[in-house]
C-alpha cells in the first residue's frame, strides 16, 4: 500500500515575529492586550535580548499612556523602551522592574504623534510577555 501526502509544513517556532523590526511594528491601541513572545527574535536596539515592536498614535487629544508588562502573563525579565522614532535616536521613557522583573511605564502623548513600543529582555532574556 502506497500513501500519498499532500500538505504543508512550517517549523515550530521558526523564526522571527513579523514585528520583530521596528518599521514593522504593529498598531495598538489604548485598552488593547497583547500576548506574544520574543523567544526567536532578533535584536534590533539596546541591548543583546530579542525584541518585538509596537506603535501607539493617539486619538487627538493629549494623554498619559501606561504600557504594562504586570498582569502575570510575562515569564521573564523584561524591560520596555519607547521611542519617537525608528532611529532610536530619542528614547521618550523607559522601565525595568516596576513589578518584581516585569515592566510598566507612563509617557505623556501629545495626541497625534506615533510612538515606537519596544517589548525586549533585561540582558539577553527573553520569554512570553502579555
């Protein structure tokens, strides 16, 4: 008996995250969750742990944003970067270790400016975040 296979395969855990460069960041918003990991990215910034990026644009109105690693869901040091830019030139704020070894931070958005979010590891850490 002969069986014939017909699929497609992709490696577990294969490679990089989509956002895993900050031109490529994804769009989140303010009440937005987000669960992901940066166990097979790459570094792009900062220090040697992987990264992932994001981008907040506000609505209009200036606000306080708080971007927070302290629900429970990350299972690693992490520390959080933002940016006004992908040059990483002007790094608005930063956090490692507002919660044990997770992060939390708050930056003033003028409203209508994009801000570049970097989720990345103490060190070289890296691991599931939410």
């Amino acid at each position: 008996m002969v069986y014939d296979f017909s699929g497609e395969c992709t490696p577990i855990g294969g490679g990089p995250a989509d956002n895993d460069v900050c031109a490529d960041a994804i769009a989140v918003s303010c009440g937005d969750t987000v669960v992901g990991d940066t166990l097979t990215n790459t570094d792009t910034g900062g220090n040697p742990a992987p990264d992932e990026w994001y981008k907040f644009t506000g609505t209009g109105t200036a606000e306080f944003v708080t971007i927070s690693l302290c629900d429970g869901g990350t299972d690693y040091d992490s520390l959080l970067r933002v940016f006004s830019d992908c040059t990483l030139a002007n790094e608005i704020a930063t956090n490692d270790d507002f919660c044990g070894l997770q992060s939390e931070l708050s930056f003033a958005s003028d409203g209508t400016s994009t801000y570049y979010i970097m989720v990345e590891g103490f060190g070289s850490n890296s691991g599931n975040f939410s």
